[in-house]
C-alpha cells in the first residue's frame, strides 16, 4: 500500500470471533510465517466482492457470485450444501506461475515436496477444524457419515493413491469426527467422455452399496479452481440418496489476470496478515472498511498478490 496512508476493517464472523485490522499491509512478518505467509492468505467474505458459494473474488462488479458458481448454477440445493476453502492461492502472475501456485501443485512431484507441504497441509484441515469444530456443528444437519478425497482425474497404476490422500488419511479424519465416517473410494470414471470443466454425476463412481436417511457425505480436496469434479460428486452423492455433502478443500485457486479481482484481492491481503487456522474458514469473516484513504489505487507491496 502507499506508504503512510492507513486502513481500517473490522469484522465479525458468525463463530461471534471480532477483528479489527489497522495498517499498511506492508507489516514485517514473523519468521515463523514467511514461508506461507507472503503468498497464502484466508479466505474472506468481502460482500459483492467474494463468491456466495465458494468466496472466490468475483471479476464483475456487483455480483454476489463468481463466474464458475454462476454459470454452473451452484446455488442450487441438487449439489453441495455447504463449501468450505482454507486459503486463497493464485495461480498466475502474466504468463509465470506462482510461488502459491507452486506450492499447491508442486506437493504432488515428489516425495520430498509432499513432507515439506505436509504441516500446511494438516494446519488448514486438521487443526482448523479442531478450532472451529463448533462452527462446523452449527451449521450442519446431520453427522458426516462418510468421507472421500477426490482422486486423480488422470491414468495411473492401480496402487496410486492421490497425494492428498496420503495427507488427510482415516486417522486424521477419525480425530476429527469422534464417529469415524466410513471412507469411500471414489474412482473417476475413464469410460465416460465427460468435459474436464463440466459438471456430470458421470464423471466418478462411488461404490456405495446402500446410503441410509441423514447420510452425509465429506469431499476432501486440496483445490478449488471452478469446483467442477468436487460438485460432479456433490450431485452423484445427492443422487445416491445422501441428504447433505459438504466439500473441504484447502486451497481457492484465484486467477489474478482480472483487474476486479487484483483489486479485490489487495483489500483481501491488507486485512489478513498471513495465513492463519484461527481465521473462521467455516464462516468465514464479513469485513467492512471502516476507513477510507483518498487514494483508490491500493497495492500491496513485495509478493506475489500486488503484480
């Protein structure tokens, strides 16, 4: 942001947690963040700026959904009943990838990489629903029941197991859902010849042999880009017969060649330093500018997010 001129928000998330944030954005971070923290930041509810569904910053002003949402419908009750997304990830600045675009995509290229992003990993699932394991409660019908991650959309050997399900495993799900859901392995179905943006209950099998009343089903995913295979499932478990789907995905993958949405997500990262598991990803937080400089150009400055 230019230097000496301050901003104000505030914001409460339903969870009843306050915040107020005042400053430049240009704050040094703590060491202990720095790796994370200059590229990956909370998602966030900025009214007619973020996403309904999904809180992906929206390229049209005035809308309350982005155009992926919009277009496919999402609103509607046949897909899932509740998306939750940890951290903003934007995927490209120009025609270069980024370093939070690399970290997202780089933890599925090698072993070394998926120990090194492994604790980032486990910070957005695990210990941000230990935090908020009574929003999540509050806002939900029905136990989860089952659980499955969305596997790879790509041929591979038979003993291939999707990294991030090597990360969220039956034991970090068991420690969270006291009732241990039942893990469901979902397979995409290479037979059918589905569109890669389309949403079709075709494009996986979920060999379920019988969903009882009040099922609900959990869809674990490292990504958000356009929620096309999360809500392909969504809408193959609502027609199984589950009553509710909520999908937990890690990351929202923001494409920041937008200029609505370059400025939306300057004003994002002013109010959220670093990333952090103690902001409300379940709720999110609803921030109001309190205070207004005179200039309307705002930049961040030295990452990726100001380019």
């Amino acid at each position: 942001m230019t230097k000496g001129i301050e901003r104000t928000f505030e914001g409460i998330g339903k969870c009843l947690t306050r915040y107020k944030i005042t400053g430049t954005g240009t704050e040094a971070l703590d060491q202990n963040e720095e790796e994370y923290g200059n590229v990956l930041i909370n998602t966030t509810d900025f009214e007619n700026s973020t996403c309904d569904i999904c809180r992906t910053p929206i390229s049209t002003d005035g809308f309350s959904y982005c155009d992926s949402c919009l277009t496919e419908n999402l609103s509607d009750s046949k897909y899932a009943d509740h998306v939750i997304n940890h951290f903003y990830s934007r995927i490209w600045f120009e025609q270069y990838p980024t370093k939070s675009y690399m970290i997202m995509d780089g933890y599925k290229k090698s072993e070394f990489q998926l120990e090194k992003y492994k604790p980032l990993f486990k910070l957005s699932f695990q210990n941000a629903f230990e935090i908020h394991r009574e929003c999540f409660k509050s806002i939900i019908k029905n136990a989860i029941s089952h659980w499955l991650f969305v596997p790879s959309t790509h041929i591979r050997p038979d003993d291939y197991v999707h990294p991030i399900g090597r990360i969220i495993t039956q034991e970090v799900i068991d420690s969270a859902f006291s009732n241990s859901p039942i893990f469901v392995n979902c397979q995409y179905d290479f037979t059918k010849n589905v569109a890669k943006h389309t949403i079709s209950s075709d494009k996986f099998i979920l060999p379920i042999q019988e969903v009882h009343a009040n099922s609900h089903l959990l869809i674990v995913d490292d990504s958000w880009t356009a929620g096309a295979n999360t809500e392909s499932i969504a809408l193959k478990a609502k027609e199984l017969g589950f009553s509710e789907v909520t999908i937990w995905t890690v990351a929202d993958m923001v494409d920041g060649r937008y200029l609505n949405v370059k400025s939306v997500v300057n004003k994002i990262k002013i109010t959220n330093k670093y990333y952090t598991p103690h902001f409300c990803p379940i709720f999110g937080v609803k921030m109001k500018e309190i205070s207004k400089s005179i200039a309307d150009d705002v930049t961040t400055t030295n990452n990726e997010w100001s380019r």
